[in-house]
C-alpha cells in the first residue's frame, strides 16, 4: 500500500536535499520537511507526456481538504472522488 505520494511542483512540494539513499528530503508548502523516497514521487517532468482523458483515473488536489491530494477520476470538467476516498 502506498503511504505516500508526493506530487512536485511549485505549490505543492521542492526537493530541499537529496539523501543519496534513493531518498530526498522534501518541503511541502507549509514548510514541513519530510524524507520520502524516489518511486513515492511524481515531478512535473515524469507527468509532462501524459494525457488524461474522460474516465482515465488521476490524483488530484481534493476539493474538500486543503493542501490534500486524492485519487479520483477524470470528469468533463472537473475530478470526481468517490465517497471511500472521503479522508486523505
């Protein structure tokens, strides 16, 4: 199970320190430091080919919990969460 997930990019999370473990030390917005490891980490650069299409499941900022990020799946206009993914 994947315990964490960081998405990097300018509002969400910077690389402060790579540990040379496979691991870097990351700041997330509100400054807290937390040391997570490289297959745990989706850069901008790893997601710039992708396209996501209707139906094509994503992560997503979670519209109910500020600074949270949670599967979903891609609507029309917008992400929708199912009810099981309630709490990040």
């Amino acid at each position: 199970m994947l315990t964490h997930l960081i998405l990097l990019h300018s509002s969400s999370g910077t690389i402060r320190q790579d540990c040379r473990d496979g691991s870097y030390l990351v700041e997330d917005s509100l400054g807290d430091l937390e040391q997570i490891y490289r297959p745990d980490i989706i850069t901008d650069a790893d997601d710039a080919d992708n396209e996501i299409d209707v139906h094509d499941p994503v992560i997503a900022l979670h519209p109910s919990f500020p600074y949270s990020y949670a599967p979903g799946i891609e609507s029309v206009t917008r992400v929708s969460f199912s009810s099981r993914n309630a709490s990040p």
